[in-house]
C-alpha cells in the first residue's frame, strides 16, 4: 500500500546518458564506411574511363619555353628578341 502512496515529485528523468543500442550503432558505422568504399569505387571508375577515353594533348614546350623567356626578360629585350624575330621571318 506504501508503493501505491511514494512521492512522485522526487523521480527524475536523467538525461545525462544517451540510450543507443549497440547494435544499430555499429550498423550506421559500417553503413557509413560501405557507402565511402561505394563512393571512392565510382569516383575511381569515373576518373580512369575518363583519362583513358580522352585524347592526349600535345604541348609545344619550344614556344612555351619563348614565352617563359619573354616573361622573365625585361621590356627592351623583349622589343630585341621580337624585332630580331621578325627579321628573321
């Protein structure tokens, strides 16, 4: 009869402690880590049909090399170098 008549007032709810279960826990986890691997699988796929269907480009290195001279010169030898260009063509 006492059990019927305890002070409701005194009961707490304690909310400092999370209540996950283990189990789905550890199934978000390994979720998680499957869907990365599915993930980084596609962008790989992706990434390597794309560099073996697409062409090569060729680089012309020797007027990229004149360019990079050009730019590293100052002003009046580059007027030099572009006069004598001309010149020669």
């Amino acid at each position: 009869m006492e059990a019927n008549k305890a002070d409701l007032s005194s009961l707490r709810i304690d909310r400092s402690k999370k209540n996950v279960n283990p189990e789905l826990k550890g199934r978000n986890v390994r979720f998680t880590i499957y869907t990365l691997i599915v993930i980084i699988i596609i962008a790989a796929l992706y990434f390597g049909w794309k560099n073996l269907t697409t062409p090569e480009v060729e680089v012309k290195l020797q007027r990229l090399f004149y360019n990079l001279m050009l730019k590293a010169m100052p002003y009046s030898l580059q007027a030099a170098m572009l006069l004598h260009k001309e010149k020669r063509q």
